[in-house]
C-alpha cells in the first residue's frame, strides 16, 4: 500500500514551487521518515515527496517561522487556515507539522 497524503487543490502550486515544504495535521500522526510518498489532490496524484521529519506541538506553540514555511504570511493565517479545515482547534491540541522535499 503507498502511502498518500491529500491537499486541497488550493496548495498544489505552492507545493510544486516550493513555498510550502511542511504540511501542519490536527492531533498526533505517525508519517514514514526517510520514505517517498504520493501527494494528492481530488484524489490525483500531483507529485512525490520525501519525508523529511514530522513534528508535535500543541497549535499555540505554532510560530510565524512555521507559518512560513507552511506557505503562510503569520501563524494567525496559518490558524485561521487550519480552523477552516478542521473546525474549531483549540490552543492545546497536538498538531503534527509534517516537513517534506518534493522530489518528482
């Protein structure tokens, strides 16, 4: 089984161009170190992506360096960002940034 992770189709360019090189996932997930994966979106695979590291912190441990290198201006976009996909994310819940290097 490959591993996949999906994006919404508004993060693809950013991706493929280098301003986004982590992902930021509410609550404690376990991605391949050291592995290539398949980045989708609407189910399409748009490229591959070594796993860099993944790490955990709660969402107000964020900081505007891990807003930018998610692709955003400040941590309150990148918050704001997150709230929309996953609702109401409160201060002390666990996110996992997972951080990647395109590579086809």
């Amino acid at each position: 089984m490959k591993s996949r992770i999906n994006f919404d189709k508004e993060y693809v360019n950013m991706i493929l161009n280098g301003k986004k090189r982590t992902t930021i996932r509410k609550g404690l997930k376990s991605y391949p170190v050291g592995k290539i994966v398949e980045f989708t979106a609407d189910n399409k695979v748009f490229c591959k992506a070594r796993i860099l590291k993944a790490v955990v912190k709660r969402l107000k441990e964020l900081n505007d360096k891990d807003a930018a290198i998610d692709g955003f201006k400040s941590k309150d976009d990148l918050v704001k960002a997150l709230k929309k996909i996953y609702g109401n994310v409160k201060d002390d819940e666990f996110v996992t940034i997972i951080h990647f290097e395109v590579v086809d």
